[in-house]
C-alpha cells in the first residue's frame, strides 16, 4: 500500500468448512487482503486460488437510502435466490420442475422468517422490519449489511471487525449463529472471546508472512509464546556459537601451526546464519490520572425518571448509587437506554424530576463512541488541546498525549489522518486533563485493537476512582467490572450474578441444577397393553399426527411468502412451536417402534 510492503512471498491454504480468525497489528494489511481475495486490489503480485462456482459473503460497506423495506433489503442480497424467485413468475410447465427444485434446495418457503430471525438477533425489532432502510442511521446500516451478509447462501463468508457496531446481546447472538455456519467462515476481529468461541484456526501476520495456527486465540498465543521462546534460545546458541569461533580465530589466525583450522571457522562463521525471531506485537499504554477520591457515594439517583418526548417515557424508577472506585457494567440491548442514562449521569442530559445528587467536587470523564465525529479535522492532538492546557509548553502536550499511546508524529498529525482508535485515544486523553473522578465510557473499544483493548483494562484497574463502562467486548468487561447493572423494561437494576450467568441467561440456558434424583433399580414390571396390536396401532397413531404437524408447519412457512402482510414474529413461534412437538412426536415413535419384536 503505497510505499509500505505489507507482505512478500506470503502463503497460506485454508481448507473448507474451517473458521479462520485473522489477527496482527494495526496496519499490518487484515483488510487490505479481504481485498485481494475479493479482487478489489491489483497491485500485488502472486496468486490467489478459489475452487470455481464458489461464492464468497461479504459485508458491503456503503448502503444508499433505499426506500425498500429492511426485509425485503436482506432478502435482496442473495442474489441466487431471487434470481430464481424471478424466474418462477413466468416459468412454463417444462421450466417448472427445475426451477420448484432449485427453490427448495435454497430454502425458499423459509426465506423470509430466516431474515426475520438475523434481523432480531442483531437487535432489530418486529416493527422494524417494514420500515425503509433510509430510516436508520449508519450503525443500524451497517448491522443491516452484517445481516445480508449472514443471509444470503455462500461457500465462504468474509467478515471484518463485524462487532464494532453491535451491543454485547448482539455479539453473543453471532457467535452462536457463526458457530452453526457449515462454510467456510474467515474473520477480522479484535475481540478474544469471539475468536476463542468460534474460531478453530487462527492466521497470523508474522514479519510479512501468514502463519496458519490450529486451534482458537489461547490455543494461538500460547503456540506462539513458545514458539518465540524456542526461536530466542537458538539465537542464544547461535550467538555463542558464532563467539566461540571467532575467539578461536582471533587466537589462532595467524599461527601457522593453526593456520588450516583458522581458515576452516572462518568459513563455519561465513555460513552461520542470524535465526529468524518473530517481532512481538508493539506493546501499548494508556495512563489514567490518579484522582482526588470524596466522600461516599460520590453519585446516587432517586425515583429518577427521563423521557425525549413528553409522555412516554425512556427510563423510570431509577434508583441507583455510586461509591468510591466502583466498577460497574451497564449491560442491555441497544434501544434500551444504556447511553442515555449514561449521558444522564455524566450530566449530559437532565433527568425529568432532577433527582440527581452528587458532590460539587465531584468531576466526570465521560466518553461517547459518537464524539470522534466532532473533532476538528485539520487540529493536531497538539493545537486541539493546547487552549485547555493553558500555559503548557509544547513539549509537556506531547509528553501528557504519549500517556495515551499518541506518540512521536502522531501528537502533530492532523486529526483528519488518525485513524479510529488514535482519535479515541485524543478524546481520552482530553476527558482526562479534569482528573475525574468516574470515568463513564460508553463503546470505548470499537476502533481499537487487542493491545489497545488490553492497554485500556489496564490502565481502568489501576485508576483510583469510579468506572461505569460500556463495551461489546467480553474480555475487557470480565477483566475491568465486578458489578452489573442491567438496563431493561425502563429502568436500571443491579443483576444478581456474574457476567457468565448473564450470557447463561441471553443464550437461553438454565444456570440453576436440576436437583439429582437417586436412581433406584428395579426389575421392570411387563406392561400388559404392550401387547403387538397395541404398538402398531400406537405407531399409526404418531404417524399420523406427525404427518397432521407437518402440514400445519408448512402450511404456516408458506403465508410468510405472500405478498400480503403477516405478523412475522407470532408465525415464528407457531412453527418453532411446531417443529418441537414433531420432534416429540418422532421421539415417541422411535421408542415405540423398539418395542416391535
């Protein structure tokens, strides 16, 4: 890219149905070889092979206002099928039989109930659906893209960084689904518990060469670990070898007695060759003030309530408070109302019956994922914070922003020029100079990569004051937070768990044991109305009302495809209602039918 060789003489073969996560530093060209493979780069040289007639998913970045709906929108992207659904409008007698072939192969008469589904996973609702895609705004636009990606039938599926735009609900819910994804999935991603969940290979970018690592993240770093460790012992053995000759050459060169043996080291040092030592990954820093701690609690809100639009209301029956050096995550799904309390108790908002207390003293640093936006282009890190460090010579800015990873040039590049991360870096760095005393962060992590994410939980742990943090990112909320507030139905409550019994409870699992029933042996008792006749007409019996179930469930699939609107949500549930009572009633049959002599 431009002047930068990102890699050279690089190879890498990914075997099918396998999922590949992509990891390296900032800069060291993840996305650049998304466009390779997509063919969207030439300038490189090489080769790179995909079997024909595969077809390759990937997230479009730009989405232009569309009038269409947001399920029509998802639907559209797979081209295959609507193709085919074309088609079918104006096929003859003879086409027909293909085409009704191709369609079911394609899953057709669960088309749309399938986006549906994509579309609530990644935090739409049932309203949603309807309304046109120029209605949302680009975080929504992006999620959009995501779901058309997912959608549509592929081979492989390429995706970079797809959680930066989603909550933690929504990550959770694609770590799921991309586990159950039978092609071949290669994924760009900062976020350690996504790769560990799903991934079971990982490419690394090492010294401009790919290095295909079996197993998940841990598996990854702890091969690489070792690997490092062995490479820095043989260089260790290399360059005591390499000393000892040359010792023995300098004593002995010029001894004429010693003369052949002098010559032959010569040589063995010609030949000797530096091992090769993987570079590590550039350590990162954040450094957060050390603060002025008040009196407890700092913060406390009662019978709080906050409303945009008179009369109905966001949040309610708030009552919460804040003590010195709290760690609090504030969890729940986007629309819910997690950044507005959090704007509500950065003093951001006002809240409807002002019950907000805290002390005059007490200072907030608060970080919004949106401000990036408001930052002046042409400042540098510098000049944008030279008018609030009054008096502060140059050098002191420059020293205060290296504390927050925006070293050498970086302090006097045009904000235009940073990337993501480096411009959340800025405004950290600014929300700092108060010395506050609660830091409330809402999605500080979104641009920023493994060693920027691992730098900033850091730099949390050993702050003095308060934190209530916002993420997506599991890891850093595991390593940073001990307790959880949940933001649902309205208002704020703490969750009586730990984040683990959390995603228990979004993944739909039960946390709580079953109490172990003590097993008691008996002979079992002959059941005289299992007698031949009895079974088999049992087994028609179940035959029939599986077959009743059948019809019933795709009875309900085909009104999905209909042109008229349908409650897509309460037909959802009627066939997953469905589908679990015929897999009963197929349980019962096959024990039934082991009954038959």
């Amino acid at each position: 890219m431009g002047n930068q060789l990102l890699l050279e003489d690089a190879s890498a073969t990914i075997a099918d149905g396998v999922k590949i996560g992509i990891v390296g530093k900032n800069g060291c060209g993840k996305s650049t070889l998304f466009k390779v493979i997509l063919g969207q780069l030439d300038n490189f040289s090489g080769d790179v092979e995909i079997p024909k007639n595969k077809k390759i998913a990937y997230v479009e970045q730009e989405i232009q206002n569309l009038d269409e709906s947001i399920l029509q929108f998802v639907l559209s992207r797979d081209k295959t099928l609507m193709s085919w659904r074309t088609k079918l409008q104006n096929a003859s007698a003879e086409e027909l039989p293909e085409i009704m072939e191709q369609l079911s192969f394609l899953r057709s008469d669960s088309a749309e109930s399938r986006v549906a589904e994509i579309l609530a996973g990644l935090g739409f609702s049932q309203s949603d659906l309807n309304r046109p895609v120029r209605d949302f705004s680009g975080g929504w636009r992006m999620r959009l893209a995501l779901a058309g990606a997912l959608f549509q039938s592929s081979d492989y599926l390429l995706l970079d960084e797809p959680t930066n735009h989603l909550d933690l609900e929504a990550v959770l819910w694609l770590a799921s689904y991309l586990k159950k994804y039978t092609g071949t999935l290669v994924i760009i991603s900062h976020d350690k518990d996504l790769l560990n969940t799903i991934c079971n290979h990982i490419l690394h970018f090492e010294g401009k060469q790919l290095v295909l690592y079996r197993g998940n993240f841990d598996t990854y770093r702890a091969t690489f670990t070792l690997k490092r460790e062995n490479q820095l012992k043989m260089a260790e053995k290399q360059k005591a070898k390499r000393e000892h000759l040359q010792s023995y050459i300098d004593r002995f060169r010029y001894k004429a007695t010693k003369a052949k043996q002098a010559q032959s080291r010569i040589k063995m040092l010609a030949k000797l060759k530096d091992e090769p030592i993987v570079d590590l990954e550039p350590t990162d820093v954040f450094s957060f003030p050390q603060t002025e701690l008040l009196p407890a609690p700092c913060m406390k809100i009662q019978d709080g309530a906050f409303s945009y639009v008179q009369g109905i209301p966001v949040l309610t029956k708030l009552n919460l408070s804040i003590g010195n050096n709290d760690r609090i995550a504030l969890l729940g799904k986007n629309g819910n109302g997690k950044s507005t309390l959090a704007k509500l108790m950065a003093g951001q908002l006002p809240l409807d019956s002002r019950t907000l207390t805290k002390s005059t003293k007490f200072k907030v640093g608060f970080f919004n994922q949106h401000q990036n936006e408001e930052l002046p282009p042409l400042e540098t890190p510098v000049s944008y914070l030279a008018p609030i460090m009054i008096g502060k010579r140059e050098a002191d800015i420059r020293s205060y922003v290296a504390k927050f990873g925006l070293t050498a040039d970086k302090a006097i590049t045009q904000i235009c020029c940073l990337s993501g991360g480096e411009k959340a870096r800025l405004l950290l760095a600014k929300i700092c100079l108060t010395k506050p005393q609660i830091l409330i962060l809402d999605e500080p992590t979104n641009h920023l990569d493994m060693q920027g994410r691992e730098a900033l939980a850091d730099a949390l742990n050993t702050f003095n004051g308060s934190v209530i943090l916002i993420t997506h990112d599991f890891h850093i909320l595991e390593s940073v937070c001990d307790t959880l507030w949940i933001v649902d139905n309205h208002t704020c409550k703490e969750f009586d768990g730990d984040l683990q019994d959390y995603k228990n409870l979004l993944l739909g699992e039960t946390t709580k044991a079953e109490p172990t029933k003590k097993e008691v042996h008996q002979t079992p008792k002959k059941n005289k109305t299992e007698k031949l006749p009895y079974i088999k007409k049992h087994l028609k019996e179940l035959e029939k009302r599986v077959e009743a179930l059948h019809t019933e469930r795709d009875a309900l699939i085909q009104s999905l495809i209909q042109p008229k609107e349908v409650d897509f949500a309460n037909i959802q549930k009627q066939i997953k209602e469905l589908e679990m009572q015929i897999s009963e009633a197929e349980n019962e049959w096959t024990v039934w039918a082991d009954k038959m002599p």
